[in-house]
C-alpha cells in the first residue's frame, strides 16, 4: 500500500496541473507540487487539515466548496474560478471534481484536477474587445451599443421611465485630419471619448461608431429636460482646447436626440431618428442641438425619393436641353 502511494505521489507530481483529493470531512489527503504552491505550504504541512483559505473570487477550492459534489448527486462537477493572488496578475482554472469510491459502497473521497486557463481567458477577452469596442476609443461599437439599448428598453419599459438617445458629431474633424493628418484627428477623437465618459453617469453608455460619430444611450431618465442637462455638459467640456503635441484646437460639434417612448418604441427607430435629427443640426450650424421631429422623416424621405429620380433620369437619358437665345432687336444679334 505504501507503494503505490508513492507511485501515485510521483506521478501527480510530474502533472502540470493543480491535482488534490480530499476526504469526506474536508482534510486534505493527497497533494501534489502544484497544489502545495497554489496553498503555499509544503504537501506534508497540508495534510489532515482543510488548508488554507486561497483568494478566489468564489469559494472553488474552499474545503465546503470541493464537498458539495456529496449533495449534488453526480459523479463530476466542471467549473471555471478566478485566482486572485496576493502579487502578481490573476489566474483563471478550469476545474474538475470528481468522487473516489474506496472499498465502502458510498464515495468517501473528492479528487480535484484544476489546470490554468489563463491565456484561454485572455485571447477570448481580447476577442470580446475586437468584437464589441473600437480600437481607439475603446468605446462601445454599433454592435453592443444596440444590445444595451435593447436592454435598456425593456428595463424602462418595466419601471416606466425615459431613455434618451444623443447621436453626436464632430464634424470639423475631417478637416483636422485633411490639414493636420489622421494621427492628429485620432488623438483628439482619443480625449473626446474619455471627456464624454466624464459627463454622464456610470450606467449611461457612449459608443462611438466611426466617421466621428458618437452616440450616448442615457437610461432612467425621470424628465425630458434631463438629456439637455447632459447634451450642455457634452459642449462644454468640447470648449476645451483640444491640445495635440504643438497644436491646440477647438472642435465644434452638433447633437440631435430623440426619446423613448415618445419618440420611438425600438433602439432601431431611435437610433435612426437620432440621426435625422443630427443632420438637420448640422444645417443649423456649429454646437447646436436638435430634438427628433416627425417632419424630419417626411424631410429625408423626400430628399432619398428627388436623388432616386434625378439618378433614374440620368441612366435613362430622360434630361431634355431647351435653349432660347435672347436677340437684339436693333441689330439683330444674339445677346
């Protein structure tokens, strides 16, 4: 028996992986060298205690935690846990656990194999960010600026409150970008997003969705009047100067926004409704702020259905030239 108790021991020993069996009261039995390091104790010094409490963000290898799998009825239990170590960077281990049948007919014993998962964890999170935030904002893109306003929608709708949807543009920037460059435009696009982050509240969303367009989803508003308190916090931080290496630069911009349920009972209503709104902003001129009117769809549908015409005419040659010269009477040329 003893050796194959040092047979098992060296070969648990040479696994990379966290590998521990427990005993049905919580001590500890068996442990090999990964394990003593994740404890900090040599494998003598654990064994018959509990060991020591380990800086999880749940309790994964708390001693109650390991004997759960007694109550669960099954022979395995998988799960993921977060190491948080006192220095250094945290830790992700996917964990097995698994009942031990000695010579009585009930299980008396746990094994647990836990093997580090942390390079796994941090390629998917570095596949969220690509998926989910601009690159240089690291704002919220398109694509997760419409789940949170979708949420959002539902939320308001269960406790009967306002979302307010603010599309934003600083449209001097492409001129920034022609005279100074992009790198120029980018580190100002860069300071704008983390001055918007400071002008609303924590639960509020600014996503950015390229060609200098921003958006900000404003949640459980109690009034309408709340988004223009916000939209004059937007334009007063953009009255700072934007300074960029030896330049320094002041960026106007222009805002149109449009309420839920008012407005519009869908993000996509509310996001295109923003955007109309937006544009008749920017006739107005610089800073200005435009709500949502219904006439501005009427507006836009006209626009799309003259620019549709004028294209179908010039592919069918349906333009006709009239010319009629004016003459001169008294001498007969043509003026």
């Amino acid at each position: 028996m003893r050796q194959e108790l040092e047979l098992l021991q060296g070969i648990i020993n040479g696994s990379p992986n966290i590998v521990y069996v427990r005993g049905i009261h919580g001590n500890l039995i068996l442990v090999n060298k990964a394990a003593s390091r994740l404890f900090g104790m040599a494998a003598d010094e654990l064994a018959g205690t509990p060991g020591p409490v380990i800086h999880f963000e749940s309790t994964a290898f708390s001693a109650r935690e390991d004997l759960r799998i007694f109550g669960e009825k099954k022979d395995a239990i998988n799960l993921e846990a977060k190491f948080l170590p006192i220095e250094g960077d945290p830790k992700w281990f996917e964990i097995n656990k698994s009942l031990i049948q000695s010579d009585k007919e009930q299980p008396d014993k746990v094994l647990i194999v836990a093997s580090d998962i942390t390079q796994k964890k941090l390629k998917e999170a570095h596949l969220v960010q690509l998926a989910m935030f601009d690159n240089l904002t690291k704002l919220p893109n398109l694509y997760l600026l419409k789940d949170r306003l979708n949420l959002s929608i539902a939320q308001a709708t269960r406790e009967k409150t306002m979302i307010g949807v603010a599309y934003l543009s600083l449209y001097q920037l492409h001129e920034v970008t022609k005279t100074l460059g992009r790198k120029v435009s980018d580190d100002v696009l860069h300071t704008a997003a983390q001055r918007f982050l400071g002008d609303v509240r924590q639960s509020d969303t600014v996503a950015y969705l390229g060609n200098n367009n921003f958006v900000f989803l404003l949640i459980g508003l109690k009034d309408i009047d709340n988004i223009l308190v916000v939209a004059r916090k937007i334009f007063q931080s953009l009255k700072q100067p934007f300074k960029v290496g030896t330049h320094e630069l002041y960026i106007d911009a222009c805002l149109g926004y449009n309420i839920f349920p008012e407005d519009a009972t869908d993000g996509q209503t509310l996001l295109k409704n923003s955007e109309n709104a937006l544009v008749f902003a920017n006739l107005t001129g610089g800073n200005s702020i435009r709500r949502f009117e219904t006439s501005m769809n009427n507006a836009a549908l006209e626009k799309l259905e003259l620019t549709n015409r004028l294209r179908r005419a010039i592919d069918q040659n349906e333009f006709v030239l009239y010319y009629q010269p004016q003459v001169n009477m008294s001498d007969g040329k043509v003026a």
